[in-house]
C-alpha cells in the first residue's frame, strides 16, 4: 500500500515539474547572437563608419568579385579597345554592375544617416565632416557610376525605405543633382592632402577632378548641357593650380607599383599586400606564365595604336619578361595584350600574384579634362588648353615629334581639338573604366566600333539594360528602350 | 521554490540536475523498499528442472542460441550448441516461450512435463514483430503508417562502412546516392524525394531515441533494428523536423544466457573501377601539332610545341599515365569485437570496432575507432534504468577533391586525366615538373604535386550518451525519462605547401578550423497500453526539450617561414586571419498520439505535435503538425480468414502535416556582415568593413509538407510471397527560401517562406521464398518512382538558377535550375544536334558555321519564333538530373552450410553535365576519341572537324551563334547516366556445428565478396553514380573532379563464441 501511494505520488511531482520547467523556459525561444551585430547597434565611432566604406569598396573590388576582374563590368567590353566587343547586349548584359554598386550603395548610406543623426562619439566635428565628406564621394562615385550605366535609376538615399514598392527610376537630372551635391560637399570638407597612414583615402582634389568630370558628362550626351563646360574646366583648373598632383616624368614609371599612391594616381582600387584579388594571368598570353588571356585588345585598334614609347608601356606586344622570344603575332587571336597591369616583378606573375592597384581618377584625367572644357567652354583652343595635354603627349612620345601623336595647337578647331582630345583619352586612359563613357557621352559607338560587329549596333546600346529581376520585383520600374521587360 | 532570476542557462542547468538526481535518487529509494521479499522468493521458487533440444523444423538441425522463457517470468535459459537447454521452473503448469531470431516464436505450454522438445519453423514475414515507431513500438500487424524495416543481416552482407550504404537498392521509397568514392565519404538519403530547397532535404536520424544522429560514426555491427518512417502518419510526431522522413535505429543489448562474443573482420582490396581513356604521349604531340597548324588565322604563325625528334623519343620511351601516377591500390580493413550478454535483470553489449580505409587516391585515407556500451537494468518490477554510450573517433584525409576544397582547376582528380602524358612527374632534380605552357592543361597544377603534398588532417571525436529510466507503476502505463546528449568536436588541419599551386603563389597556406558541437536532449513520455474487450488503445504523450549549441574557430595562415611545420606552427606564418563564431538553437515540443485498433481489424492511429523553435521568425514561434490514418486488416474477416492463399491483406491511408525547420539560427534577424576586408585607409593593410548582410524577416517559419499516402500489404501463402505498394503524394509549402529582392536594396534576398514543391510517387516492394528446403532462395525486388515537380517559386519567379562549376570550363552562366513545372536537377543550356553534315553546307553557314562544326537548335528568338540567332532566347531543358525510377534487386541462396547473396540495384533516366570532357575533347584534347575528327568522308562522329583558321575567315562568316563565355552549355556534355550496378555479391560459408563444438565456437563464417564488378551504363565518365554539388539538391547532375568509385574483393571472416 504504502508503495502504491509513493509510486502515485513521485509519478504526480515528476509530471508537475517537468511541465513548469517546459513553460518556464520558453523564453528559450528567443534569439539572442552573441557572434555579429545587427545596423541598429552599430556606426557609433569613426572606425565603425569607416568600416562600412571598406565593405562598400570590397563589394566592387574584393577577389574576383567585380572591378577587378575586368570582364565583369561587362560594357567595358564592348569598347572599341577591348577583343571581343561584338556590341551583342542581351537583357542580363551587366547585371552584377547594378547590383554591386547599389550593395556599396547600401552600405554606405547606413553611415550617412548615423552622422546626420549624430550618432557618431569621440569625434570632432571637423573629424565628423571629413567621415561625411568621404561617405558622400563614395555615394556620389557609385550613383555616377551607375547612372552612366543605365540612365534613370532609382535614388536610395540615407532616408529611403528600400522594402518599400513606391520606388521608381528617378530621372536622370535628379541623379546628377544627388551627385554634384554630394561631390560639392566633399570638394569642400576632404582635405587637401591624407596624413600618409591614411593616403588611400580620396582627397579633395579626387572630388574636385571626379566632379569635373561629372559636368563634362552632363556637358554632354545624353543631357548635353553645355553650361557645364565652364564648371568643370573651373573644377579641373583647380586641381591643376593647387599642385598637389603632377605626371610620373617617364611614361614606362605610370603603373610602377611605387607610384600607386601619387604622384598621378589619386584615387584608386588597391590590392592589399595582405591579400590579392587579382590573378595577373587575365591580362597575359598563354606564352607567359600560363597566362589566360582573358582581356587582350581588339587586334585593328591595338595594331593602330601609334608608335611611340607609351604604346610599349602600355601594351603588350612581345614577351619581354619572361624570354620565351614570343611575339603577339604567336598569341591566341595573334593581336597585342594589355601591359599596364603586370608591372609586377617575374616572379609574382609566375606565382599568379598581383598587387597591382588600378587607379579611378588620375591627374592625368584632370589635365585632359581641363583641356577638353576649356577648348568647349573658350569656343576653341587655348594655349592653357594646349599646354594641360601637351604634358601627356610629350610624356607619351619621350618628347620626340611624332606625325601619328601630334602636339595640340591652337591653330586647330574647336571641332578638331575636341576629336583629338577624345582621341587622347582613348590612348592614355585605355583599359581604366573610361573609355566607354567617353564613346557613349560622345556617340561615336557607331564610328569606333570594329565594321564586323556595325549590324548589331543600335543607339540603344549606349545604357544596359535595367535587370530582369528588378523589373520582376518592382512593377514601378520601367526597361531601357531596346531590351525586354518581362513584366506587362 | 526556484529561483526567480530569468537566466536561460540557470533554467537549464537546474533542469537538468533534477532530471538526474531524479533518475539516481528515485530509483535507489525505490529499490529499497521493494527488494526484501522478492529475493527471497526467487530463492525458494526454482525447484523443478526442465531440459530439451530445440531443432529447425526443416533440417531437423539442433539450433544454438535459441531463447526459452517460462513465461511471466523472468526465469529462462539458452541453448548449447548441440541445442539442448535445461531451466528450473517453480511448477510444471506455466508455458514456454521459445524464441530465436529468424524463426516464428512458439508458447509451449509445460502441461506437467519435465522433458519438452520444440521444432522451430522459419517465418518469412513475421506479422508479429514489434515494428520501432516515434517514441514507441508497434506490432507490425497494428502498423497504420508506411514504414520500411531493414534487417541487421542484410546490412552486413557487403563490407561497409556507412549503415546507408547498406540500405542502398534494399528497400523503397529510399534514395540513396553515393556521392563520391572517397574513404569516409558521404552519402546523399533522399525519402519520397526532395522537399526543400534551402531548408535541406536530410532525413531526421535517431539513434536508441537520440535525434540528430550521424550515420557515419555508427558500428554497422551494433544495430539490431532499423526502421525508415515515411509516410506523415509516421513521421508527424517529429512535427517540425519530420518532413524528410525518419531512420530509427536501436542498438543491440545481450540475450539472456551466457556472454556472448561475436569477433570479425575483412580485408578488401580496392581499385579504379574505370579509367579514362588517354592517348599515349607520342599521340597527344602528334595531335596537339596537327591541332596548332590550323591557327593561322589574323596572320597568327603556327606554333608547334613538338619536333619530330620530340616525338620519336616518346614512341620509344612513353609517357606518363597521370591517371596511374595518382591511384593505386586501396585496402579497406575492418575489425569488430562484441560482448554481449544478460542475467536475470541486467542485458548489456560491449562492442569496438576497427575500420582502416586507405583509398585508391594516393594521401587518402579513413580510419574510426568506435566504442559502445548499451546496458538495461530492471532496477525493481516497475523501473527499470538503461544507459547507452558510444565513442566515435574518426581520421579523415584526402586530396582536395570536388568543390568543397576550392578550385576544381587544382584538384588532382580533375587534372589527372587533361595533363598532356608528354609531361614527367618530376623534374631532372626531383622537383614536381611544371607544365610547359602553351599546350595541354599548362594553367592547372601537377597531379601528383597537389595530391602528396597537400596535407590534411581532419579527426573528429563524438561522444553521445543517452540515459533513461522507465516507470511503470499500473499495467499498461509507463513514463520514460530519457536524458541525454551529443558531444562532438571536430579539428581540421590543411596546409598547402610550397609544392602546391597556393602555396607556391603564398609561400605556404594553411588553415585551421576547430569546432564543437553540443546537444542535450531531454524526452519525457507517457505511454498507456491496454486492451478493452474488443478495444485495443495505446495512448503516447511527451513533452520534449531539444537544445545545441555550435561554436568554433578559424584560422588562415600565408606566408610560413618555416614550410616543414605548416598548420602545426601558425606563428610561423606572416599574415593569420581569424576568425569565430557561435550560435545557439532551442526547440521545445508537446506530443500526443492515440492508436486504437477494433477487433484486430480496424485501426486508427491520431498524432499531434507542438514545436516552439528559437530559430522562427518572432511572430511565429509555435508550428502544429497534426496527422491521422486508418488501417483495415481485410484478411481478419470472416470471408478471407484461414484463407489458404491470403495470409494477410491490410490496406492503409495517411495524412499529415510536417516540418522543416531548417533555418539557421538567427535567420529571421537583421545582420551586418564582418567579413568584408578592403584596403580602405593606407592603400595596404586591410580594414575590416561591415557591409549589410542581411535584412529582419520576423514572420519567418518552418516549411509545411501536407502528405498522403495509401498502401496495401500482402501476404500470400503463409508469408512465402509477399509484396507492399504505397501511392504517395506530398506538397511542401511555404519553402524556406531566399525570397529575391530588387538589386537596388543592396541584398540579394531575405529567407521568407515563398514557393511550393510536389512530390508524388509509387513504391512497390515484392518478396518471397521460391524455394525452401534444404536449397532455400529468397529474393525481393523493389522499385521507387518518383516524381517531382516545382510548383512555385515565389512571385514573379519562374527559375532559379546556378553556376555550380568555376573558371575554366566556359561555363559562366547558370546551367542547373530550379524551374517552375519541372524538377529539380534541371540542366538548361543549348540543344547539340550533331555536327553540321556536308549537305547542310548552305545552311550552316547562314549561322556563320560550316559542315563538320556543332549544330545547335534554333528553337525560337525575340519574337518568340525562331531567328536565325542561338543565343540566350534558344536555351532550352537539356537534362534530369535525378532518375525517373530506381530499383534494387536482391538474392540469398543457401544450401548446407553455403550462402551466396547478390544485390543488384539501378538508376533510370538521370543524366549527368560530364564537364570534364570539355577539356578533354577539345582544344587541349587527351581523350584518344578525338582522332576520329569530322572530314566528308567521316561524317559520322561528334568530334568536330580542323580548318584552317585563315581560311575560315576569309569565309566572312558572320557567326550567329551568340554564347559568350558559356560556350560548355549545351548537350553536347549532358550524358544518360542511367545504369545497373552488381552492387554485391558475396559468396559466405557457415562452418558445420559439429566442427566448431570441438574448438568451442558456436558459429563461424567466412565470406568472400565483390562490390562493384560490373555496372552496365552508356556514361562515359568514372562513374554514373556521383554528384559534385551535394551540398545543393538542385545541382546534383553534375560531375566535376569527383572522388571515383572503385572496385572491391573482400575476404571476411566471422566468429561467436
């Protein structure tokens, strides 16, 4: 008897307390991570802002992701330097561009919003300017980016609610409006020059060429909107005056790895000593250290390219590094490689090593932009105009007089001036993310382009097309002419 | 009376504690109260003394081990190995229970006789077996839900190391796919097809009631039952983790009698089971020049790599075979020892076992150490204690292979069959031989170099433990405790090398990870037996606390100093990133079931289930997974019973919801990742950046598969013919997916509950004894059909796409989808149709091709009818991954002592992407195959034909064949894979009793047997059987730098004594 009671009763308290542990700890349930943070406990000091700029230029340029592995931003292929520019533009053409720079995009305006809301301690106020100065280069530089791409694009700002569906394609003149604003502030608030522990960030003039370089795009195709030649002539003098930059003397030194910080380069992707993202093979033959040849030029323009030292600084022609005595001529599509980005020494390109950095604003720039506002604003060439370029073509010739290079003058026409200046471009600038926004601002697709791939040009070709799965997602957006919207 | 601070941790460790001291503290003071006068009863009682011989009732054998049991009682005894037993018995009016495994058990009723003889029949299909259900058992005749038994003997009838490996081809609705053929590699267990996409699509396995089990780190020797739960009649009452299916498996404890020692062990010997053609190296430079005097066009020169010196000397001194240089010859032992046996309270088994596994890859290897102890204890009548415990420390090491390990271009297995045989391993001074450039795969890295010196060290150390106590108070009811846990780690070393392609380019990589995993598991049920009248009623109830934690690190180190020491001295290496992490998980659940059977006849079992899991979005932190099914045994009526031809016929219907709760933690909650490294501030030192990772998803929860199922068993002619065949039909909803979101937000996708799956499927099973007697013949033929079909991808989705393959196979584009209407494994890609025929000259050059290049399918453009562009408009389905059905076969003979058993086991209509032959046909060809090119008189073959490149563009073609860097997607890789394999078969031979008694054995067998001989199928790679991407189900149908399968010859033997 008494074992019967004892069994009930341990039976009854066993039941009892394993039912109130169970709804005790329910609480269990909820999640509480202990090994990452969520945006809103997060961008209260400096280095936390300037955490979310390394991720918002890791996402374009981190180890095959993007800019650095020159195929991705797919339109540079379809220059007229690059082999393979057959100007076939299907609807999913560069798709990886749109989202990567609205993903930067994404992680910067977090730290934009946190300093308005002054959520940032430790700081001074000068300190705090300096953080949005570089917050809103960097927003500017991708929407600039991106509104070259694809035309109208949707604005997401600091206060915009991205899971929302009112957003829409806002016109391109409220893009630039974003742009030069953003780019104005910087102009202002990033100092002149970085202590030297922080040289990689952009400085003032990077703002200041950046922004010269936004008006002349407004100055011309698609908004054509001259008055901005005077503005960015005015921003490129600027730079020019303050001195703070000058040309590498010698044009085989330009890509130099020591040169990665200035004199010419001002701003750029840097490949960290600690990790490279970028396997030199991409840019070499087969011939040469196994190379892969991924991006090699459009055999007509490289043959063109006229004779002179920059054309052996800058392209490949022959294997004069590693003495297998091979020319182009032996090289798949036998036409000449790209030299600017394997200054690195013999033994990292066996290694597959580069750390090579490729610069997005260089002083260079600034002189030819400087030239090609002044000559459009002045109503023709002046001699300040000749000088700025003049720099560029005595460095590329070694000061030797070249027929196929010629020095500007003054004696030519606005018209021919601005030709040759774009001309220029194409030859210094090759293979640095410029080339096609110069053919597209100008609308010399058609002119440029190899005569084989004419039947698949059309006027359309100068934006990409707004990707299939935004068009999807967000009924609100709207296709780019000549490609496909998926959505009625 | 408990603290009233909210602490989670505090909670659970008081919990715990109670439930333990419980489990100690109740069942001594119990053991008090109860023990006086039992003992002396047992010590008056046993007087009378009864003896006999138990024979088979078809050989008239004496039969040893055989279990008699006075019934009621726990008094009972085992037979000798002449089969005589003897056993004391208080009285001569109680019954014997006689019972052996194998055999149909017998109740004898004593009726005053001291000397009782029983013959044993053989059952083929026991109705009366318990059948291992969801915390319980039933009988098997009581069984409303669809479940598959295996037996432990047929798990052992080929030399394994993975249990699933054995179930292959043996039961259905039970897809198995060996992944790769690497020592300790995985295995992939689909049930009734593939639910999920990203929630993962693994069965639940539960090992002696533990959740969460790994099947690797299992004795195959140790498991006497195994149940597969399929229909959601079965598996609901794992709610929100039953949706895959479930594997029950129960682990062996002694038989009453004297210790048991079972001993066994085999060697196997292991080779390639097929090697890739290559042409020997004079052939390859011969073709490599005949190939680059075509390049003439843009004015190109022709570069020959070879001179015809060059060539006369490989004619005479050869090559190399890379494919010898990187396999050998595999032997894989295995040895197990067991002790087992039980008194009158107490059953247990020891056991260890052995396995050493060294791969036919060279630097492979697999090596498990296994430890178990199991014991039951009858602490009183009405508790009983049981422990089982078991160790697992397992070695792992291989080459990297497939794309876990990186870069498919570095990967022996892939490299090994493109390396131009013109290429010596080593160098004049012993240095691993680098590619000449120019020719062959010259951007891939030496074979052999990657495999020796690509140090892996991968152990792993799993402790689980699982306590329990059992009250039973009143008849028919008990309450279990079940206390336990999970406790593994696992430490994972790589060190490449400066003779590696990595560590050539860093001087050295290695990597670290360490991690540790811990589970704790509390199960508290309630189960109510009784039998009213005509009534039958089981009734379960329990309440569940599940809760793990996982935590570890990770470390990256470049640049060593000292290339001897590698991952054994980090601080050696220049640069070491680290990294660390930890995440948590809870679930706590209430259940309830109801079994009910009328008249032996009608049956209704009723299940519910409640699961609060922490991984749920916070609005949804409770999912309920009801299920309900009817069973009517037709053969109990009057018209069918004692029927001569129907033994038994039981028709079956389910329906049920289940769960897959499949979500990392922390899914649900907003997150910036850490991980981003950019050199922000100086230009060379890297900043970490935060970058937005993830966005808040509050409503998420688990995935929802409503199933039904209808089945039929059917046993004929007492039980020598019979067959089972289920229809079942699930769809899964609310799919635990990355929902896309616009690019603008900055992240790809949010996991949300979008999209739905069908899967619907017939299994059909049939068995029988054709002949018995003295030759007996057991065979059993099994097929599985299922189809699987996307319903919904979420809105605006029709397909979902993946690049599984990286550089260097012109596969830039996604080729495997998921698609809305079709299932999953769905290649997409251009339609090969051949090479373009000299009569089509007209026409193929209208696409800027010529006679003898590939023909691809112009199947529509822009405007939706054909354009005269193939370009992304054409892309069309060009293959299945996964099979239309898969069968098994299997056969037991056995005459005297002689038993030989085969499996035979096939897969119909899957297909698979060979990527490798993209390298290898093409332009740095070693597959012999490629001398048979196109010319217009050998118009017949796929190899295409050589122009001169000058030539081909003076032609002005005008190419419309628009592919861009994804030229490799097409047919023209996509390869039937369907096959049928001689799995095994195994000749074994049973020494006689008579010998063995004179050296004290009570059984010996040895076997010999042959895994892989002979697999029939049209694919041209190692093997049909494999897949590169098991981690993602909608990528299984590709192969890429696979482990290959081998061939085996086992020689075994066994012992009991």
């Amino acid at each position: 008897m008494k074992k019967r009671i004892f069994k009930t009763y341990s039976l009854v308290i066993l039941s009892g307390v394993l039912l109130l542990f169970t709804s005790r700890c329910a609480k269990q349930l909820e999640e509480n991570p202990t090994d990452f943070v969520g945006p809103d406990n997060f961008y209260s000091t400096p280095s936390q802002i300037e955490s979310a700029f390394a991720a918002s230029m890791d996402v374009l340029f981190g180890g095959w992701t993007f800019y650095d592995w020159y195929r991705y931003p797919e339109i540079f292929d379809m220059e007229d330097h690059v082999f393979g520019g057959d100007l076939v533009i299907n609807d999913g053409f560069g798709n990886d561009c749109w989202s990567k720079h609205y993903e930067a995009i994404a992680d910067i305006n977090p730290a934009i919003k946190a300093l308005i809301d002054n959520q940032v301690t430790g700081a001074s106020d000068q300190e705090k300017d300096e953080l949005m100065a570089q917050a809103r280069f960097l927003r500017a530089w991708n929407y600039f980016m991106l509104v070259r791409y694809y035309g109208d694009i949707p604005l997401i700002t600091e206060t915009t609610d991205v899971t929302k569906d009112e957003i829409i394609r806002n016109p391109i003149s409220e893009v630039y409006d974003l742009i030069v604003n953003d780019l104005l502030f910087a102009t202002q608030k990033l100092p002149a020059v970085w202590p030297a522990e922080g040289k990689a960030r952009p400085a003032a003039d990077a703002a200041k060429t950046l922004l010269a370089k936004v008006y002349i795009t407004m100055a011309t195709a698609p908004t054509n909107d001259v008055t901005n030649y005077a503005m960015a002539r005015d921003m490129a003098k600027q730079v020019i005056d303050a001195g703070n930059y000058s040309l590498v003397p010698n044009v085989e030194d330009v890509f130099k790895l020591d040169k990665e910080f200035g004199p010419e380069f001002m701003w750029s992707f840097h490949n960290s000593q600690e990790e490279y993202v970028i396997e030199p093979q991409i840019w070499l033959p087969g011939d040469m250290a196994g190379g892969w040849g991924d991006i090699k030029t459009e055999k007509r323009w490289g043959e063109a390219y006229p004779e002179e030292p920059r054309k052996h600084a800058y392209l490949l022609l022959e294997d004069n590094i590693f003495g297998t005595g091979t020319t182009y001529l032996n090289w798949d599509e036998s036409t000449p490689y790209v030299k600017k980005f394997v200054a690195e020494s013999k033994e990292n390109l066996e290694k597959n090593v580069s750390y090579q950095s490729f610069p997005i604003i260089r002083y260079a720039d600034a002189l030819l932009l400087f030239a090609e506002a002044e000559n459009m604003a002045s109503g023709g060439p002046t001699q300040a105009a000749c000088d700025a370029v003049n720099q560029i073509v005595n460095r590329a010739t070694g000061g030797v007089a070249n027929p196929n290079d010629p020095l500007f003058t003054t004696s030519m026409t606005k018209t021919q001036f601005d030709d040759a200046i774009i001309q220029q471009r194409s030859l210094e600038l090759c293979f640095e993310y410029d080339r096609w926004f110069d053919i597209q601002r100008k609308r010399i697709l058609d002119k440029v382009t190899d005569p084989n791939f004419l039947p698949n040009f059309s006027v359309n070709d100068y934006l990409m097309p707004i990707p299939q799965k935004d068009l999807r997602l967000n009924l609100k957006l709207t296709q780019n002419p000549g490609y496909t919207d998926p959505t009625p | 009376m408990f603290p009233s601070h909210n602490s989670d941790s505090n909670c659970r460790v008081l919990r715990f504690s109670v439930l333990i001291g419980l489990m100690v503290f109740l069942p001594l003071s119990i053991y008090g109260t109860y023990s006086d006068p039992g003992a002396s009863d047992l010590l008056t009682l046993q007087q009378i003394r009864i003896s006999g011989t138990i024979t088979d009732s078809n050989t008239g054998e004496p039969l040893a081990g055989v279990n008699i049991v006075l019934k009621g009682t726990i008094i009972g005894a085992n037979t000798d190995n002449d089969g005589k037993f003897s056993l004391n018995v208080p009285n001569l009016t109680g019954t014997l229970q006689v019972s052996f495994i194998g055999y149909i058990t017998q109740d004898i009723a004593i009726g005053g006789r001291t000397s009782i003889s029983v013959s044993l029949v053989q059952e083929v299909q026991a109705l009366s077996d318990v059948v291992v259900v969801g915390y319980g058992t039933v009988r098997k005749s009581d069984l409303t839900g669809s479940v598959s038994t295996v037996k432990p003997a047929d798990l052992l009838q080929l030399p394994v190391q993975r249990v699933d490996q054995a179930i292959q081809g043996r039961t259905t609705g039970v897809y198995i796919l060996n992944t790769d053929g690497s020592p300790g590699g995985n295995t992939m267990i689909r049930i009734r097809g593939n639910n999920s996409i990203q929630g993962g699509n693994d069965p639940l396995i539960i090992v002696d009631g533990l959740q969460g089990a790994n099947l690797n780190q299992l004795n195959p020797n140790d498991i006497a039952s195994m149940e597969i739960l399929k229909d959601a009649s079965a598996t609901a009452i794992y709610g929100s983790r039953g949706a895959n299916g479930v594997i029950l498996i129960t682990t062996k404890l002694g038989k009453l009698g004297k210790p048991v020692i079972d001993a066994g062990y085999n060697i196997g010997i292991q080779n390639l089971a097929r090697k890739l053609p290559v042409m020997d190296a004079a052939s390859f430079a011969r073709y490599n020049n005949f190939y680059q005097s075509f390049g003439t066009a843009n004015g190109a020169i022709p570069k020959y790599y070879f001179t015809e010196a060059d060539i006369a000397y490989y004619e005479e001194n050869g090559g190399t075979d890379w494919q010898d240089e990187i396999y050998r010859t595999g032997v894989m032992q295995n040895g197990n020892i067991a002790i087992s046996g039980a008194t009158d309270r107490l059953k247990y088994m020891v056991s260890t076992a052995y396995l050493d596994h060294q791969g036919i890859l060279i630097n492979s290897s697999y090596k498990r150490i296994s430890l178990r102890a199991n014991l039951a204890a009858d602490i009183t009548k009405w508790v009983d204690f049981g422990l089982n415990y078991s160790y697992t420390n397992e070695k792992y090491k291989s080459p990297p292979f497939n794309s876990q390990e990186g870069d498919v271009l570095f990967m022996p297995v892939e490299d090994a069959p493109r390396w131009a045989p013109t290429e010596p391993v080593y160098d004049e001074n012993g240095n691993y031989w680098k590619h000449r450039p120019g020719y062959g795969a010259y951007d891939t890295w030496n074979p052999v170099a990657t495999a020796l010196e690509t140090k892996i060290e991968h152990p792993t150390y799993q402790n689980n433990v699982n306590l329990f106590l059992n009250f039973k108070p009143v008849k028919g009811l008990s309450l279990k405790i079940m206390g336990g846990g999970t406790f593994s780690n696992s430490y994972k070393s790589k060190y490449q090398n400066t003779k590696t392609r990595n560590g050539y380019a860093q001087n050295g990589v290695g990597n670290v990870d360490n991690s540790f995993y811990n589970m704790y598991q509390n199960t508290n049920i309630l189960t109510y037996d009784n039998t009213f009248g005509p009534h039958h009623i089981t009734f379960t109830g329990g309440i569940e606390d599940i809760f793990s934690s996982s935590f570890g690190t990770s470390m990256e180190g470049v640049d060593f100093l000292v290339d001897q020491l590698g991952t054994d001295n980090m601080d050696g290496a220049k640069s070491v990133t680290v990294d660390s992490w930890r995440s948590k998980r809870a679930l706590i659940s209430f259940m309830g079931r109801v079994n009910y059977g009328l008249f032996d006849k009608y049956l209704l079992t009723l299940s519910y289930r409640a699961d609060g899991s922490s991984v749920f979005g916070k609005n949804n932190k409770w999912g309920y997974f009801p299920s309900g099914s009817v069973a009517w045994r037709i053969s109990q009526e009057n018209f069918l019973k004692g029927s001569p031809v129907v033994t038994d016929l039981k028709l079956r219907v389910s329906y049920g919801i289940t769960g897959n709760q499949g979500i990392d933690p922390y899914g649900s909650l907003a997150q910036l990742g850490s991980w981003f490294r950019y050199p922000y501030i100086n230009g060379t030192n890297l900043n970490i950046g935060f970058g937005i990772a993830g966005i808040p998803n509050p409503n998420l929860k688990w995935e929802t598969t409503a199933q039904s199922d209808i089945g039929v068993d059917v046993s004929l002619f007492k039980g020598r013919l019979t067959s089972t065949i289920d229809y079942y039909k699930k769809v899964t909803d609310d799919l635990l997916m990355g929902r896309e979101l616009p690019g603008y937000v900055g992240v790809g996708n949010v996991i949300d509950n979008v999209g739905s799956i069908e899967n619907q499927g017939i299994e059909i099973l049939i068995g029988g004894d054709p002949l018995v007697g003295k030759f007996t013949w057991n065979t059993s033929f099994n097929i599985t059909i299922n189809r699987n079909k996307v319903l919904d991808l979420g809105p605006g989705t029709e397909r979902i796409g993946w690049v599984p393959t990286s550089g260097g196979y012109s596969l830039a584009d996604d080729y495997m989808f998921l698609e809305v209407g079709q299932p999953f494994g769905l290649m997409r890609g251009w339609k090969y149709l051949g090479l373009w025929r000299s009569d089509e000259d007209a026409e193929a050059r209208s696409y800027g091709q010529l006679p003898g290049t590939p023909k691809y399918a112009d199947l529509s453009g822009p405007e939706g009818v054909p354009d005269g562009y193939v370009d992304e408009f054409d892309k069309t389905i060009i293959g299945h991954g996964y099979p239309k059905f898969t069968w098994g076969f299997t056969n037991l003979l056995t005459w005297k002592g002689f038993e030989l058993s085969a499996l035979i086991l096939g897969s119909q209509g899957n297909d698979l992407f060979n990527t490798l032959r993209i390298r290898r046909e093409t332009y740095e060809a070693t597959d012999p195959k490629v001398w048979n090119y196109w010319t217009p008189e050998n118009q017949d073959t796929d190899i295409p034909a050589h122009y001169d490149g000058q030539w081909v563009q003076d032609q002005l073609l005008q190419n419309k064949y628009i592919f861009g860097t994804s030229s490799g997607t097409t047919s023209r890789w996509v390869e039937d894979a369907s096959f049928a394999r001689l799995k095994t078969i195994t000749l074994a031979y049973n020494f006689e009793q008579k010998l063995l008694n004179k050296i004290g054995f009570s059984k010996t067998r040895v076997y010999f047997s042959g895994t892989n001989l002979l697999t029939l199928t049209k694919y041209s790679g190692y093997d049909p059987e494999i897949a590169a991407y098991p981690g993602n189900d909608a990528t299984i149908g590709v192969d890429m730098s696979v482990y290959p399968i081998s061939k085996m010859y086992t020689f075994g033997i066994d012992f009991t004594f």
